[in-house]
C-alpha cells in the first residue's frame, strides 16, 4: 500500500502548536514510510475565512523547514486541494448517496429543527427520553416525493441515513478497537447544506478517498466524528483509512493547551525568540519516543525513527522551560555570524548602536560579531543577547562604590587595586586570546602578591559597569586599550572622588 497522509487545517485562525504537531507527525511518518504528506485547505467556513491565515500557514511551514508533497501551492495528483474549489464533487457524491437510498432530502426549516432540538434535549435532561437532535422526520418521505418537491424549487438539505439499532467498529492504530452505538452519534447530521454547501463530514470524507489518503493522523478531539465518518465510507461503499488519534497535548495544568498556558501560535513562540528547529525537536517528542537516552533529532533522524508503535497512548504535558533548554541548546551551536544574525534585530529595536531601529555601522556591526562567543553560553532567546552587549556600545553606568569592593576589601584597597589593574588593562586588551589573557594576569598577580579574584573584581566593574557580566578577557579585546583605560580612568576618578565622572 502506497502510504498519503494529510494535514487538513481550516484557515480560520493561526497556525498553533497542536495544528502543527499533526502536520510534523503526518510529514514523518510519511517520510518514514517514503510515502506521500498532503496539505488541504478545508475552507468550508466561509464565515471564519481569511486569506491572511492561508498566507500565515504558508510562512509558518517555511519557517519550520517542512513541507508537504501536494498542495494547494505545489499542485498534484489529486487537486484542487482547496475544499471551496471542490463543490461540484460534493454535489455529485451527496446525490450518489440518495440515489443508493443512503441519504435524504430534509425539508424541515431551521425554526422547526431548532424547536425539535430544544423540545428533546428538555425530555433528555427530565429523563423522559435519551434521544437528542434531529427527529428523521423527513427520513420517511417516499423518494419519489421527495425528488419531486426538490424539482419543484422546494429549499431543503440533504441529510445521511445513519443505520437504525448498530453499532460501528472501527480501528484505531494507537487505541485499539473501538466500538460506538449509532443511538449516539448525531441522528441523520447534514450532508449537503440548503445553500449547496457541504459539511465539514462530508467533504472531509470524499477528499480523503478521492485523494487516497491511507491514514488519518489526527487530534483525539476527532475521535467522536470517526464513527460517523466510516458510517459513510461504508454508504459510499469505499473501505476506510487507518486512522490514528494522536495524543492530546496539555498544560501544566492538566487542562487542554490553549492560551490561558502562554503562547499558543507559533507566530508567538517565533516573535519570542524560539528557533525553529528548537519547536520541531520538542514538538517530535509530544507523545512519541525514539531511541532511549536521546533528546536531539534533527528532522532527517525524526523520519527514520518515527513509528505509529512508538506512539503514546497518555496525553503529552506542554513544559515551557524544556522548550527553551532546547532552544539555548540550538543557540549555542549557531556559528558567531549565524547568532548575531538572529539577534540583530532585537538589538536594534533595542536601540544597542544608536537611537533604536539605528542599524549598526561597519565598524559596530564587526564587533557586534565578534561578541557572540561572550554570551552564546549566557542566553535561552536572541532577545536576551543585546542588553548583556550594552556595555560594548556605550559607557555604563558606574554603579554604587561598595560594587567595586572584592570581598573584605575596602574603598582603599580597592582603589589600590584599580591601580594595579590598570597596569595590566593594556596587555590584556591586546591578548591575542583568553590563554594569553589569562597566563599573563596570574603572573602579573603572583609577581605582584595580589589574588587574581581580587585584582579582577574592580577591574570588571569597571569594563562593565556590573560584578557578573560576560568574559572580561573578550571584553577588554573587543573595547580596545583605548577605551578600556578610559573607563577605568574614570571609575578611579569616581572611586577617589566619591563622585560619577563627567
């Protein structure tokens, strides 16, 4: 069997985090399968509609690196992928099914279905009647009365003959057998709407087969429609796909993942800095697993590994700190040009070289660079990067003179050390690397009876403006002498005075 699979969004909203688990565990099992993964637009709710969400699925797939193999922009086999464009096809199917004496021609209007409903579930909760919805009291209309009332102009909807006293069986590849009582599923739902369109049941199930879709990767959420659905594959007389109901994915809360529990689309999780192979590494691993003892997959390792088997049956809990581990994990193996790529605009709209939205010059831009392998190790998001930098554009703030102070050591002391840090800023600033740096100052600290953390502490305040701050080795290199005398010039000055530098 030639494995299809789909992902079938209504574009009625943002591309979110579910939405695209069920496109990535489609696209993988696809690929692990060299099948082919399939994207249709189900573009029934034309109340809902909007361009913009086709547009924003599209970006959101590009960004993520993942793509499907037919579609709606890439064309194929069995287009149009687009529901709305599709019509006719389900005009044709809804009439073969009344022709087979599977469905029929409802002329009910909507204040009598509407009162019928309200009238039945008023007996169901008086516990007088279990039976809920619609009536079938169209279902007994001879056909040909009924086709001669639809000639005539008569409004009406074509409705599915769900069979009276059954139960449905299917299969479900990670639940197992299920069976479902006809008495529960919608009595007779609507196929074919008064104004000729379908519903989502009925489009959904004649795409599926008329596509060749094998299986059905999907939400549990779905799991009440499907037996409706093979009820009317089996009306149409086709064999059902496999279908498998994926884990659902919860907050910490227990409760379905929604935005209550944070960011929600994945334009969020993007404009917050997460990396998109960070999202499609944990996603994988909502509700499946791998290989034990590993946690990184690139996508090509996530298509050979994936499996239904290895599928889980519990609900998968959405934790935000493990997103952002790998998300730090990813940022920590960008190359410097690739990091400072990522966080250049935030450093930007931080205002980090000059008014903010100024673009750095040559000369900002190659030190911006350059700093990458001072903070690569001190962030979780992009975002974080530009104001541990802030100190390499611009003076800080000299912060309050106890700041200054090594342990145990007072103002004197510490300005005498200052003194002795300055000696040495020259040569350090002009280290060719961290060793060198680092061999130099313990010498120049045994040479003149002086702990290194001591020597050290006053002279970083001084670099940085701040006690904990990024390697003071890389900073003094990327300021320069020039700029790092002066600044501690200036912190003496402060120091000595008691006041802040002009």
């Amino acid at each position: 069997m030639q494995i299809r699979d789909r992902y079938a969004p209504s574009p009625t909203g943002l591309q979110h985090i579910g939405g695209v688990r069920t496109a990535l565990f489609n696209y993988l099992f696809a690929r692990s399968k060299n099948g082919s993964f399939i994207l249709r637009l189900e573009d029934t709710d034309r109340t809902r509609f909007d361009q913009s969400f086709v547009q924003n699925l599209y970006d959101t797939f590009s960004w993520l690196g993942f793509r499907w193999d037919e579609g709606p922009d890439t064309g194929g086999r069995a287009g149009p992928y687009i529901q709305s464009e599709r019509f006719a096809l389900y005009r044709e199917y809804a009439q073969k099914l009344i022709d087979a004496g599977k469905a029929y021609y409802c002329f009910c209007s909507a204040e009598r279905i509407d009162r019928v409903r309200r009238e039945r579930e008023e007996a169901s909760s008086k516990g007088i009647s279990r039976e809920t919805g619609y009536d079938r009291f169209c279902r007994s209309i001879p056909a040909p009365e009924a086709a001669a009332r639809v000639a005539a102009g008569e409004a009406h909807t074509i409705r599915l003959k769900i069979p009276l006293g059954e139960s449905t069986r299917f299969h479900d590849e990670l639940l197992g057998d299920i069976e479902w009582k006809n008495e529960d599923i919608n009595s007779d739902p609507v196929l074919l709407k008064s104004d000729g369109f379908p519903t989502y049941h009925l489009a959904n199930v004649v795409d599926d087969h008329l596509m060749e879709i094998s299986h059905v990767l999907r939400a549990q959420e779905w799991l009440p429609s499907t037996p409706l659905h093979v009820i009317m594959y089996h009306s149409f007389g086709w064999a059902p796909p496999v279908y498998c109901h994926l884990p659902m994915v919860m907050g910490q809360d227990g409760k379905k993942l929604s935005k209550r529990h944070g960011a929600a689309s994945i334009d969020e999780f993007r404009c917050q800095g997460f990396l998109s192979e960070a999202l499609i590494n944990y996603i994988a691993l909502l509700g499946a697993s791998y290989e034990e003892g590993k946690d990184i997959y690139s996508l090509d390792e996530l298509a050979a590994r994936f499996s239904l088997e290895k599928l889980n049956k519990a609900p998968a809990v959405f934790d935000y700190k493990k997103l952002e581990w790998y998300n730090a994990y990813y940022l920590r193996r960008k190359s410097d040009e690739d990091l400072a790529a990522l966080m250049l605009p935030y450093a930007v709209d931080a205002g980090l070289f000059a008014a903010p939205g100024t673009a750095p010059d040559t000369g900002q831009k190659a030190v911006f660079t350059a700093a990458m392998p001072l903070i690569r190790e001190r962030i979780n998001f992009p975002g974080e990067g530009p104001d541990k930098l802030r100190y390499l554009f611009s003076d800080p703030p000299l912060p309050a003179k106890e700041e200054f102070f090594p342990r145990k050591a007072d103002l004197s002391c510490t300005v005498e050390l200052l003194h002795s840090g300055k000696a040495c800023a020259e040569s350090l600033a002009l280290a060719p690397n961290d060793e060198s740096a680092e061999a130099f100052v313990k010498a120049f600290a045994g040479q003149n009876g002086l702990k290194l953390g001591d020597l050290l502490m006053p002279l970083r305040v001084a670099i940085t403006g701040s006690r904990v701050s990024p390697p003071l080795f890389g900073s003094l290199r990327l300021l320069g002498p020039e700029k790092s005398l002066f600044r501690i010039d200036r912190a003496l000055t402060y120091l000595e005075s008691g006041r802040a530098a002009d």
